[in-house]
C-alpha cells in the first residue's frame, strides 16, 4: 500500500464514521466511485475494534520481561527434586512443579526473590514460621515441606495444590451463599491454626487461596508478604504503588498496614472479611482506580453492605462488619469467633434448605464487577513510561504544563530504622518528630529526613535517583533540616530537644565537607532561607521571629509579641519574593493559629488566614497548611499577599507535632511535609497517637506492688486525700475521677484536669480553660479563678489561701505562680525572662517552705525554697530529680530520679529538717521500676500511711514506629484540581 | 544516554541471577534512576522528550520480548498475582504489534506515532497533540484509524501491498 492510497482510504473512513451505520454501505459506494478494492478496505476497517492501545498494561511488560530469564530452574536438578515446567510467576518468585526423586510424588518449588532471601531476618523468621507450618500439617493449610537452598538458589517447596485460585474462581462470578461460606469457614480454620501458633499470614488475599477439584481450601503462603504494606525500602525502585501495580495487593491490606503500622493476627482478619465480602459479592470490598484510591477507601470508607445477596444471614453481616473495623481494637479479636459465626449460619441455612428456596442459587441483581476502564489502563501504564515521563517533566521545571496523573510513591527511611527521633529520655511518649524533620531540595531531586538507628538520630539524603538514603556525617542529633533557595546549601539545628536546651544553627553544602556553625539557639521552631537570610523561630525573644544573615553574623529579632495575648510567633516559610515571610500565630495548645505574612523590609505584618498551621506557598500559587492534622490548600495571591479561593482538605493524617504529650517544647505544630518548587511533595502520614494505659496501683517502699481494683485507663495525676479514703484521678481526653478506696468504684466528678486536694480534703482543685475551679467532693462548684493559659494545680497553703501552680509560658517552659484568694496571681518562679523550666511546686505541710524542680544547671534538680524568700533555697538531689513531694510528716522529701533504663524512674528519699534552720540528708534509692511517664503533673502520690500511689506502665504499647514516607509527583496538577482559585 | 537504557535493558533480560525475575517495574525505575541524573541536559522541549521515552520504552520492551521468544519453549503460564495485576485483556502481541507498527510507519509516519506514544509512552490524547502539534480531534481520529488499521493486520487480515 502506497501512503497516497492510505490517505484515500482514511479520509473515506474519517468521513464514514461521521454517519451512522446504516448509511455507510451507500456512502461508500458512492465515495469509493467504483473502487471495489478501495471500498473493501474501507469496510473492512470500519468493522475492526478502535479501542485498547491505550498504553502499557502489567499483563503487556509481563509478556516482555516477565520471565525474561534463561528459563529458570526447569530441566535442573535442584536438591532431591527434579525440576519441571514453570507453572507460575508473580511478585513472590516463580513456581514450579518438580519431581521428588526420593518419593514417588510431585512437589511445587517456588523459588524466593532475591531481595527477600538476601533479607536474613526475614528469612529466619519465615524458616521458623515455615517450621512451625510444617509441623501444623493442617488440611487448610498448604504443606510446607520445608526450604532448600541448592547453588546460591532459595526456594520453598510446598505440597502440589491442583486447582483454581479463589481469586480465578471470583472472576467467573460471585460465589454461592452455602459454597461461599464452606470456603470461609475453611480459610478461617486455617487462620487460627496459624494464628495459635503465633503466625500471621500478612497477605491473605483470593490468589493466595486455593480450592481443589473436592472442593478442600488450602491457604498458602503464609507469612511471606513484608510486614509492612510495601516493600519501603524499595523506594522508586521495585515497587511502584502510582497506578494500579499493586492494586491487587492493597486492597486486602488493613488500615493499620495502609499506614504503615506494625500488623498483628488482626489484619487477617480483616483481610479475611475483604475475601468473605468478595466471595459473597463478586467484587472488591474496597477498590479505587489506584492504589491511593484503594488506600484511601481503606481508611475512610465503610464497604457497601448492600452487595452483599439479599440471603445474607444477619450473622454474616455482623461478622463483616466487625472484621472491617477501622480500628484494630474494636475489630473482631479472635478468628476462632468467626468459625463459630459461620458454624451457626450453616447450620440455620441447613435447616432452611428443605424448605425454602436454594440459596446456593440466589444471588440479588447487583452491578457487575468494574470493567477495567480506559482511565484504569491509563492509570496502570503509569506505572511504567508515565513514571519516567513524569519524573522527567518534574525534572524540566515546570516549563511545560506538568504530566496529568500524580504518581505516589512510598519512601523507606531505610537503612534507617524509624522516621524521627524515637523514644528519647526527654520524651519517651511520642516517638515522632517535634520539628519538621524532611525537607524536599527547590529542584525536587534530594530528600532530607532525620531518621534513627541503633538509637542513634541524625539526618539522612536520598538523592531521588539513588535506592537507599545514606546518613549525612556530622549531623548526629539534628532535626529541622531546611535547604537553601539554590538548593546548594543545608540548614539544620543541633542538640537535644528539651526545655531550656540550647544547641547551634547550621549550614552545610551536601559534598561531604562539614557543617558551619552559625549561631547558639535553643530547639528551632521552624526556620526558612531566604535570598541573604536565614529567618527562624525559637523560644527566645521578643517576638520569637529572627533573621540572620545565611552568610553569618548575628541573629536579631524580627517580630513584636503581643504581650497580652501569650501567642507564638513560629514556623516561617519565605515567599518566593525573599521579601516577605509566612509564619504561624498560635498560643502554646495552638487554640485559634493564624497565619500571618512579615514584610522583612517594613516590618509589618497582617493575617492572611485563621486556623492554619505551618503555611507555606508553593508555586502552584497556593497556600499550603495544616489544619487538625489535614493537609490543606487555598489560592493565594502573591501579589495582593491574600488567599482568592476557599480552602480545600487535601491529605489526611499528615504527620503533626501537638498532643505530643510533651507541650512545652514538643507541641510546636510542625508538619511532616515538604513541597519542592516543581511539584514533588513529600509528606509523613502519622500513625493515631493513643492514650498511654496506666495501673494504679500501691507501691510500698521496698517497691512491693499492690494492685487496686480501679481497672488500668488513659489516667494521669492521682491524688490521695489526707484522710487516705478517697483517690483523684485525671483522664486523658479530660475530665476526673474520683476513687473510693474503701467501698471501690470509679465516678467521673469534675470535667477538668490536673485536680489537687484542698489542704482539708474536703474540696479539690482542678483546671479548666478559663482557669481553675474548686469544687467539693460531692460535685457542687466552690469558687472559679479565672487566669488564662495552660497551667496545672500544684498545692494550696494550709492555710488554703495560696494556691501554687504552673503555667506554660509563651516560651515553651513552665513557670511556677501563685494565686493568692486575696491578692490575685504573682509570678513566684523563675525571676526575670529566661528559657529555664520550673514545675511540680508544693508547700511544705508546714506551709513556710516549697518544694520544686528547675533546670537552671542544665540538668533538672530539686529544691527547697522559703515561700517568699527566694533568698533562702537549697539544693536536695544530686543526680537530676523531679516530680517531688512531701512526706505528710514534713520530715521527708520523695523525688523521681532518672533510671539507667528508658521510661524507668527512680524513687528517691531524702530525709529534711525544717527547723530550726533548713537540712537535707543524702537521697537514698527506694525502688525503681516502669512509673509515671509524662507531664506536666507529678503522677504519682504518698499516704499519709508511707506508701506510694503510682501509676504504672504504659500498659499499651507506644505509637508504632513509622517507617516510610509518601512521595508524590505531579502534585500542583491535583493540587489545581482539588483547590481551584475563585477567581 | 539511550544506550545506557539499553545496556541496562539488556543487562536484566539476561537474567544474571537464575531465580531472580525480573519485575515489570524495576525497569522502569532504573529507567527512571538513570533519566533523572541526566536531567540538567538541556531538553530542547517537552514534545521531544515524551517522543523518545515512547521510542526508547517500545524498542526496550520489544527487544525483551523478542529476546524472551528465542528463549522460550513452550508456553508457560503467567500468573500476575502480587504486584502483577490480573487483568482480563489479552495483551497483543508485542513483537506483531511492533511489526505492524513499523509497516504503518511506512505508509503513515503520523499515525504510527500516534500509536507509539499513546501505547507505549502513556500520553493522553491531549500530550500526543502537543508532540505532534496537531488538535486533539486529529489525534482522536488518527488513533482511531490506527487502531482499525491495527487491529486488522494482526488480526491476520489480507494485506494490500499493492
């Protein structure tokens, strides 16, 4: 065919189209004029298909390079077992069928990746869990007949399953009522044979589940998926999670796998109500065109209970409903309950099945499964040229409009361990970072994260082009990583994060030279580069806002606190003009935040919007901030410096520090995301933070533990009365509770926290936002103090009329005040402006002295002072204390000190004389154990018998670590999708 | 910078490891690995780049598969769990699939690059436009010629070479 005959035939065929079918036959006959040859052309091209070759699907690169090795292991000999044909390949390895040669029966080899043969604590413990498999020889279970190694190779070789997938047997429709249950019975009568043995499958899915010719299920390959929900260390390499590749994986993962949490047996169990539901339904419990899509269906949506056939028993529903709890707590605990869920719904359909109609027939009249849709094509070519091309575009700054589909990527903090800082001494509660710690370079090609291992924090690159990050010598005990505008420089601060902690401002190129010192600061709230300056936020100063020249010099302050008002001034970002700053207006529990712009060069500023945190402006021409943990954008004009459009929600669970547990210098607001200026963000996704689950108990002074019968809670803060019958308890989330240690029992009394007992018992004091309020036993309000703030109730006089307390001050440390009933509220503690923390005051019985702890040496130690007399102070412990109490005597002080162990105390004795002049004995160790993390009150109390009421724990396990963040490219498009200007 | 790709390609498909397969992505990725180190090369535009991604992927893809057919014997069945999604077309043939390509490239070099980049490069009909500076309509319409075109050849329809 010439091309001159070719464009004959298209313009003929363009212009058939156009009309409808039955014209074409005499359009053509006219059109062709006789061209017999022309006309057959024609027709026979307007009878094929126009659709597909929409790009590359998994199934066209499989057919490419799928098996495009030198045939693998098929004809060799490996071990005893003579290998056959190959008769599977999929993520997990290739199988084969193979010949035992020393028993007359055939086998099925599949041989292990690389990668997760090379991983040899993965490999132990799938050896172990295989053994134990092995051992099980459970009918549900696929037979493990154990893991050879032959030249170099891994393999696992299993029991010959012939058969269809259950996932091959869904695809044909959805599965009978009576035949689906028998399967899931089966499934979960392997699940908890497993699961007994302490062994989760992790990957429960329909193509890991057969059904043989009998009808007999066999679950296979437990425990061989990664424990987390991707492999993260894998990055930008093996697995590519934009578009639809692993989509048959992610929607059985459990939304604590979706968030990269630590799994346990309960992510079976709702990856076995993903399969129950499919079987039943013919159609994925949670599906999306990609696999952020599935993800977040996971996490936010219920599946659709109205598939489900009509015949369904109310059981089975309750049973799915409770396998598809969002929060592994609340989900179905044990799989052995759900057999016995199934067992009884059998046994109803039995006795049904004479009488009325066949349910095994029945299934309601329900949409079809989702045909793959040419945006689904479209999606899972991504994966594969689109990324490349995507990357590229990102890579040609944005002089083109960017590629049209975000891609998303997990990033493992790999050979890191965890994200973040992890439990340290000063804040074994939450394991996060309190700074914003990854930074994105302008260019979007480097990633900086600060990420732990071995106990040791310090800030990683990843080049976007290398596979794993690699730690940045000489940043040890860094965070708040910020790059400079040519992308040429690294900012970060050095130190230890605690209150009235001091530490040094850096900078340093990325070539391996080392870092430049460029000022002492306390722990940075935030800071940002600009053309000549580096601004940032600390506790320090006027207005907590400072600029100095990146060059280096000195730091000066840049903003003006409202003294009124006790709000931060933290978390500047420079807008792209270097003329002017965004930064975060907020009070210390980030009540009401604003964001605000300062104009460097008039000093000026204006709120350009309320409740927003951590703004920054990205060129996409938004605001990007957080608001309750969401990630949300507005148009912004750069001009008019005002946003132009309506803020729009844009990723949840975004990694945050408040509520860290720690609000005097962990609460800073920072958020865990970075938006490069052609459009890669990255961000952290935060595992929920939960309550800490204490014990009361009774601890006596050799450290015997009592139990008492209040049921272990989220409590904080008990306080015993001075006649010994009663206990105070706060609650984390608010409100208190009083305890009767005589007739038991625990009642919610006041809605505030923080409380303390009036020096008669008979009332008690607690916090409220307005200020404090007393209140009698029975629940009657006594008196109202209003003073504003964070601040907790430390101890009246005895005399009642002098309440000391703390108050959280605007520079993130706690002061010590006194509230007189006559002389309304002084500052007692510490004299002067100063970043030093005192707390936990309490009046000697006595009523002349008070007790407390400061960190004016550094460390944090206790000491007596004359109450008025500030003059007359002294030191009682020696090797760091805090938290300390009279003995109700007055002839003895208690203080917990610091235990070698993480989250230990030591409680500490010292014996005191208050008259006639002041004494302190040396403090002697009483007992040590697992007491009382936490502040801002002293957790625990003395009887007036000499025993200790302490809270032990945590019970529950810390908030797991986080192991990977998320990376998405092409973003400002969804960005422009999803936050549109008005304008 | 092409070659690389290739070597890279190449270096995969001949399977080094016995037992280590080749997943669709880490191609791609190290694709990607190597294009982004070169990105401070000066791409004269959007359009040329797109233009070679689609080449280099389609002779990256076809070369493997080619390389695999003289490999093979026999069928063997791919089951595409885990990171391989089942789905429920049946993949054209790629080595067809490029022949008939290149015999449409012969009579229109347009269309045959409409294919190219929609199939193997992933653009949407919107990016195809601005490759080939044409309206989206033509590239519609083109596809579509294409696609029958295609279609009926590797259906094994008679040729007319005349």
């Amino acid at each position: 065919m010439t091309p001159e005959r070719f464009k004959q035939i298209s313009r003929i065929y363009a212009a058939a189209r156009l009309r409808a079918a039955s014209d074409r036959g005499a359009f053509l006959t006219e059109a062709c004029a006789g061209d017999a040859s022309l006309q057959r052309e024609v027709q026979a091209l307007l009878e094929q298909p126009t659709e597909g070759l929409e790009g590359l699907t998994p199934s066209v690169i499989a057919q490419a390079i799928g098996n495009a090795d030198n045939g693998g292991l098929t004809g060799r000999q490996f071990g005893v077992y003579l290998v056959g044909e190959r008769i599977g390949v999929g993520g997990m390895g290739e199988v084969y069928r193979a010949r035992d040669t020393s028993l007359p029966r055939d086998v099925a080899i599949k041989v292990l990746p690389q990668a997760f043969a090379n991983d040899a604590d993965r490999l132990a413990r799938f050896e172990r869990e295989a053994r134990v498999l092995a051992s099980l020889d459970h009918p549900h279970i696929g037979t493990i007949l154990g893991v050879e190694e032959s030249d170099g190779i891994r393999a696992l070789v299993l029991g010959l399953v012939e058969g269809d997938t259950l996932a091959e047997r869904i695809a044909r429709g959805p599965i009978p009522l009576a035949e689906a249950l028998e399967y899931a019975r089966q499934i979960a009568d392997a699940l908890e044979a497993a699961h007994e043995k302490g062994i989760i499958h992790r990957d429960l899915k329909p193509s890991n589940i057969k059904i043989t010719a009998a009808g007999v299920v066999k679950v296979l390959d437990f425990g061989l998926a990664k424990a987390g929900p991707l492999p993260s260390s894998d990055v930008l390499g093996a697995t590519v999670t934009a578009s639809g590749v692993v989509l048959g994986t992610a929607a059985y993962m459990s939304p604590e796998q979706a968030r990269g949490q630590v799994v346990d047996k309960r992510a079976d169990i709702w990856a076995f109500g993903c399969v129950l539901y499919e079987m039943l339904t013919g159609r994925d419990a949670f599906a999306g065109l990609t696999p952020s899509d599935t993800l977040a269906a996971i996490l936010e949506r219920d599946p659709d209970l109205g598939a489900l056939p009509a015949t369904t028993p109310a059981g089975i529903e309750r049973l799915l409903k409770r396998c598809f709890e969002k929060d592994p707590k609340r989900r179905l605990r044990d799989i052995g309950e759900a057999r016995v869920e199934i067992d009884d719904a059998e046994r109803a359909q039995a006795l049904h099945a004479g009488s009325s109609v066949p349910t095994s027939t029945t299934t309601p009249v329900r949409s079809s499964p989702e045909p793959i849709s040419r945006r689904w094509l479209a999606a899972a070519l991504l994966s594969v040229v689109a990324i490349v091309a995507a990357l590229l575009l990102v890579s040609t700054r944005g002089r083109v409009p960017a590629a049209s589909a975000p891609g998303q990527f997990y990033v493992g903090v790999t050979p890191a361990d965890s994200f973040g800082p992890g439990p340290t001494r000063a804040n074994p509660i939450f394991p996060y970072p309190t700074r914003t710690d990854v930074a994105l370079s302008p260019d979007g090609t480097l990633l900086v994260f600060s990420a732990r291992k071995e106990g040791r924090q310090q800030l990683y690159l990843r080049a976007l082009t290398q596979l794993e990050a690699t730690p940045i010598a000489g940043t040890e005990d860094s965070n708040s990583p910020f790059f400079s505008p040519d992308g040429q420089w690294l900012g970060f601060w050095t130190g230890v994060v605690d209150a009235g902690a001091i530490g040094e401002l850096k900078k340093m190129r990325l070539d391996g030279s080392p870092a430049v010192p460029l000022a002492r600061v306390p722990p940075l709230r935030g800071a940002t580069w600009g053309p000549t300056d580096i601004v940032f936020a600390t506790v320090e100063g006027e207005g907590r806002l400072w600029r100095m020249p990146a060059g280096g010099g000195t730091p000066e302050t840049l903003t003006r606190l409202d003294s009124k008002d006790r709000r931060n001034h933290l978390l500047p970002h420079m807008l792209p003009d270097g003329r002017s700053v965004l930064y975060t207006i907020a009070p210390p529990n980030f009540a009401n935040p604003q964001i605000a712009v300062l104009s460097l060069v008039t000093g000026e500023t204006h709120v350009v919007l309320d409740q927003g945190v951590d703004a920054r402006y990205v060129s996409s021409g938004h605001l990007v901030y957080v608001r309750d943990g969401t990630l949300m954008a507005v148009p912004f004009d750069l001009k008019a410096l005002r946003v132009t459009g309506t803020p729009s929600a844009i990723v949840k669970g975004l990694m945050q520090a408040v509520r860290t547990g720690f609000i005097s210098v962990g609460d800073t607001g920072a958020a865990q995301f970075s938006v490069s200026n052609n459009g890669v963000l990255v961000y952290v996704r935060s595992a929920p933070v939960r309550d800490l689950v204490m014990s009361l108990v009774w601890v006596d002074r050799k450290g015997t533990v009592t139990p008492t019968s209040v049921p272990p809670g989220p409590y904080g803060g008990p306080r015993v009365s001075p006649d010994g019958q009663r206990v105070l308890l706060w609650k984390s989330g608010g409100g208190t509770l009083i305890h009767d240690l005589v007739r038991g029992g625990l009642m919610p009394v006041a809605p505030g926290v923080w409380p303390t007992f009036s020096p008669d018992g008979k009332q008690f004091t607690f916090s409220e936002p307005s200020g404090f309020v007393s209140m009698s036993l029975d629940g009657g309000v006594t008196d109202r103090f209003a003073t504003d703030g964070v601040k907790v109730a430390g101890s009246w006089s005895p005399d009642g009329q002098t309440l000391l307390f703390t108050r959280l001050g605007a520079d993130g440390v706690w002061e010590i005040h006194a509230l007189s009933r006559t002389g309304g509220e002084r500052k007692v503690h510490p004299a002067g402006k100063t970043t030093i923390t005192e707390r936990y005051p309490q009046f000697s019985p006595d009523g002349e002295w008070f007790v407390y702890s400061s960190n004016e040496q550094g460390e944090e130690q206790v000491y007596v002072e004359r109450y008025r007399s500030a003059a007359d102070r002294h030191p009682i412990s020696t090797n760091g204390g805090t938290a300390p109490v009279w003995a109700p005597s007055g002839r003895e002080l208690f203080y917990e000190a610091p235990a070698p162990e993480l989250e230990h105390i030591r409680m500490m004795a010292v014996d005191v004389t208050l008259s006639p002049t002041f004494a302190a004995g040396i403090p002697d160790v009483l007992f040590e154990g697992q007491y009382n993390p936490g502040t801002p009150q002293r957790h625990y109390d003395v009887s007036r018998d000499g025993r200790f009421l302490m809270l032990q724990g945590p019970q529950s396990p810390h908030p797991p670590p986080v192991t990977q963040m998320v990376l998405v490219l092409n973003w400002f498009d969804e960005l422009k999708r999803l936050a549109p200007s008005d304008r | 910078m092409e070659q690389e790709l290739h070597r890279i390609a190449q270096r995969h498909m001949a399977g080094e490891r016995p037992g280590h397969s080749l997943q669709a992505t880490a191609l791609v990725n190290e694709a990607y690995l190597r294009l982004i180190n070169v990105q401070k090369m000066d791409w004269q535009n959007r359009a040329h780049f797109l233009a070679m991604a689609a080449r280099l992927m389609r002779r990256i893809l076809v070369d493997s598969a080619r390389a695999r057919r003289n490999q093979k014997r026999g069928g063997v069945k791919i089951t595409l769990d885990e990171e391989l999604l089942v789905t429920a077309d049946r993949p054209p043939d790629l080595l067809a699939l490029d022949d008939a390509l290149q015999a449409l490239e012969k009579i229109d070099a347009r269309r045959s690059q409409v294919i190219e980049l929609r199939f193997f490069g992933g653009l949407t009909v919107d990016e195809t436009a601005i490759v080939l500076k044409v309206a989206p309509d033509t590239v519609m319409r083109d596809s579509r010629l294409a696609k029958a075109w295609l279609a009926r050849e590797l259906s094994g329809g008679t040729r007319h070479d005349t």
